[in-house]
C-alpha cells in the first residue's frame, strides 16, 4: 500500500490493474462528480468536490451504459436506414442505366427508319432523275436528228446551188424538177 501511496498517480494499482486510485487520497475511486465531470474518491466528496453532484461510479456507470445502448439503438437504426438507402439507390441505379440502354435502342431504331426512308428517297430522285435525263435526251436526240437531216439538206442544196452556177443554163433548167 505504500507503493501506491508514493506513486499518487491516477491509475491501476498494481495489485489490480483494474482498479484506480486518487491522486490525492491514494484510495479508489468510487465516485463521479458530475459537475466537474471526474472520477473522484470518498475524500474528495467533502473537500475540493464538496456542493457539487455526485454519484457513485457504479451508478454513473450504468447511467452512461444506458445512454450508449440508446446511442448504438439510433446508431442501429441510422444503419438500418443508410443500408435501405443504398439499396435503393442501387436500384435507381440500375433502373437508369437501363433506361440508358432501351433508350439507346430507341435511338437506333428511329435513326435506321429514318435513314431507311432517306436512301429510298435517294433512290427514288435518282430514278426520277435517270427517267428526266433520258426522256430529255431523247427528245434532243429526236430535235439533233432533225437539224443535222435539215442542215444536210441544206449543205446539199448549196453544194447544188454552188455546182449550177458554174453550169450551162440548160443544166439549170433540168434540175429545176429535182427543186
């Protein structure tokens, strides 16, 4: 017991190191002065501590036991709700990406449609096209023909015409018919 008189500290005896002895007194502590929030010992109840409120270290104990069960209760509880939470944002999750995806779908299958429909228009202005060109040629072709028939004529009429006028006047006369 001198040991620990000597060593005054707060702390394990060292016969019981679960046991804590004042600093001051050197004899357990078996109080809790809830006013300076402290362990204290019997002494220190009637000097320094002395007007202010005390409990007994098993009481206050128990009184902080109870007030960590309901503590780990709320904690228990804000578990209970965080893990809802996250199971519920996982499954928003989920839900998005899969929206994401038939969405996505969505997309491609108008966007096909509509570049199904723009090749088919393509085409059919092609075809449309290739019908125009070729009634248009061929209408020209008709009018080219024509012209060349009249314009072969008509260098044929003035090779006659460049031939008679070096001709006799009867060589005139006899082409006359021909006119």
């Amino acid at each position: 017991m001198s040991l620990t008189r000597k060593s005054k500290k707060v702390g394990a005896s060292p016969a019981n190191p679960k046991v804590i002895l004042c600093k001051e007194h050197g004899i357990q502590l078996l109080f809790y002065c809830e006013t300076c929030e402290q362990l204290i010992c019997l002494y220190c109840t009637t000097t320094q501590h002395s007007g202010h409120n005390h409990e007994t270290v098993t009481n206050m104990a128990e009184k902080q036991r109870e007030e960590l069960r309901k503590m780990a209760a709320t904690v228990e509880k804000m578990i209970t709700g965080l893990s809802e939470a996250h199971e519920k944002i996982e499954k928003m999750m989920k839900e998005i990406r899969q929206l994401g995806v038939e969405v996505d779908k969505q997309i491609d299958e108008h966007y096909d449609g509509v570049i199904r429909k723009l090749k088919e228009q393509k085409e059919d202005l092609k075809k449309q096209v290739h019908v125009s060109v070729s009634q248009k040629v061929k209408a020209v072709t008709t009018q080219l023909e024509e012209v060349e028939f009249i314009q072969a004529e008509v260098l044929s009429f003035k090779e006659l015409n460049d031939a008679l006028e070096k001709s006799s006047d009867q060589e005139v006369l006899s082409v006359k018919k021909q006119l």
